[in-house]
C-alpha cells in the first residue's frame, strides 16, 4: 500500500543521555533533562536543514544531517520517500561529547518520519522503533533512554534491540561537567582490549546489578555499584582531564563515572559545597527525564527555539 503523507508539520522533543553508567558497558543508560527540538515538514522538493544552537554553522544543512539521514532510513522501511523535506534543528545537547548527541538525532529522525506517514504508527510500533534506532546507531544504550526516559537497561537478541525503561530514586541527582574538548566514539572503543581478565568481568556484572538497586532503590550505593574495570580504565590515557575529574570526585565520596565514551563526566550524586573542578569544565545539574521523547504536532514554538539550555543549573 502507498504511503499517505500528513499534512503540515510535526516536532519532536529528545531528551540527552548518558550510557554505561561505569560498569553497565553498552547495556545501561539515564535520560537527563537537556533537549533537542527538531521539527520537519514534507515539501515538493529537495531537502533543507535549518541548525541553531549546537552544531549551528558547523552541521550539514542538507541529506547528510544524521536527522535527514535517519528519516530517510525510516521511510525506507515504512515503504516509500516523500518528494522532500523540511527541517528545522534546535540543538542543546553537546556535540561528540558523551551526552548521546548522535542517538537524540536519530530517535528524532525515525520518530519524524513515523509521525509524517499518515498510518505510521501501524506500520512502525514502538518496539520496531527501538530495534531500527539501535541498529542506525550500532548499539541501544542511548537510544533506549532517549526512547523511554528515565534508567534504562537495554540489549540485543536475534531480532534486535530490546529494553525497559525502571523509575529512579529521588535521592539520585545528575551533575555532567562538560569540557570543550570533544571525542568519538568510535577512538573511544578503539582503545579497548579485544578481551579482559575473567576477575574483571566477574566484578563488573556484580556491579553492574549493583547498579539497578542503587539507581532505582538505595542510592547510598551509587558509589561502590559504579567502580568499573571494563572500559574507563582503558579509555582513560585519550582522556587525562577526565580520568582525573572521575578520581577527584570519587576521592570525595562522589559516585561519578565517564559519561558514555567521554569526555563528559556524570556525577550521580552532588558534589560537595566547594568543590572545584577548573576552568576547563562546564557544571550543569540536570534532572533525570522520565518521559523520553515526545512527538507533537505543528512547527517549533517560541520556547522551543530558544537555543539556551533551560533546566541547567549552573
């Protein structure tokens, strides 16, 4: 059957994450209250991308957007291609950053395409969602808690990605220094060993569990539930000034860890009063982001074009 596409425009809000969480490697993740708003409308033609905010000046403007491209992968699988379309990218999530920039985009690409085919939603459930985002992005660990907000543990079976979405306690509270200096994921897993001692991995799926419990319980375990021995380590000589932000906040009883492949750092509870990381880092604290994203009919308002980040607290 041909596809019908919607009149008029849809947006869509994605929320920034943060993945791995220390020992939950590629499996766990947090949604946290920093957003992109993305809007896209089907034209006669062509592909146009309007960038404000992070990114701006810098992103392409055409069909190699990673929003664009991700909408065009989903049209693909929904059965058909719109004539062109019409973007407009309001970014707060740092770029290559660790804050889950490139998962926000694709989340957003697929769930705009599904929003604009009139029968989407059938031909396109949640679940094939979650499966075809994962696999644009090779991995689920940001796309599952940009999905589905909140803590997220995710993996893969034969027929893809799956995950569930756990509330989180109240006394977790995310802090995210952001340096200026950014990093690839790709770099990032280049460092990593092709195995590890079984001590290791034995250590990190107690933690690991461990993590649940403190993250959606007892966070008076978030410190111990994060020590990890699988990829920061390892990562840690590309990322001096984050490997040292990790151990300074862990010296003083802070549950922090590498944000996703870095190089932000997560605190998953307060700093204490004083503390101070350098002029090199940006402090936000945020609020965990229960909802995930959210898909909306018509074009971005004015608060949504607001390019600075509201919910930060500096």
């Amino acid at each position: 059957m041909p596809l019908t596409f919607a009149s008029g425009p849809v947006r869509v809000r994605v929320p920034a994450t943060s993945a791995n969480l220390g020992p939950g490697f590629d499996a766990l993740g947090l949604a946290l209250g920093l957003h992109d708003d993305v809007a896209a409308e089907v034209t006669s033609g062509g592909v146009r991308v309007a960038v404000s905010g992070e990114g701006g000046g810098e992103l392409p403007e055409d069909d190699r957007h990673l929003v664009a491209r991700a909408m065009r992968a989903t049209f693909d699988v929904l059965g058909g291609q719109p004539p062109g379309l019409e973007l407009e990218c309001v970014n707060r999530i740092p770029q290559a950053r660790g804050l889950g920039s490139s998962s926000a985009a694709i989340v957003a690409g697929v769930l705009l395409a599904r929003a604009l085919v009139s029968d989407g939603p059938e031909r396109l459930d949640d679940d094939a969602v979650l499966r075809l985002t994962a696999e644009i992005e090779g991995h689920p660990d940001n796309v599952a808690p940009c999905l589905l907000g909140g803590f997220t543990v995710a993996w893969t079976e034969p027929a893809g990605a799956r995950a569930v979405s756990l509330p989180v306690a109240e006394g977790v509270r995310p802090t995210v220094f952001v340096p200026a200096e950014r990093g690839l994921t790709a770099t990032a897993r280049a460092a990593l060993p092709t195995t590890v001692p079984h001590a290791d991995a034995a250590q990190n799926a107690g933690r690991a569990a461990l993590l649940v419990h403190a993250l959606t319980t007892e966070p008076a375990l978030l410190l111990p539930a994060t020590v990890d021995r699988l990829h920061q380590n390892y990562r840690a000589p590309g990322m001096p000034g984050t490997a040292a932000l990790v151990s300074a906040l862990r010296a003083t009883d802070v549950a922090a860890v590498v944000s996703g492949a870095g190089p932000t750092v997560l605190a998953l509870s307060e700093p204490p009063t004083g503390f101070q990381a350098g002029t090199d880092w940006q402090v936000w604290r945020l609020s965990v982001e229960a909802r995930g994203a959210s898909v909306a009919r018509g074009r971005l308002g004015h608060a949504e074009r607001d390019p600075v980040a509201a919910g930060r607290k500096s």
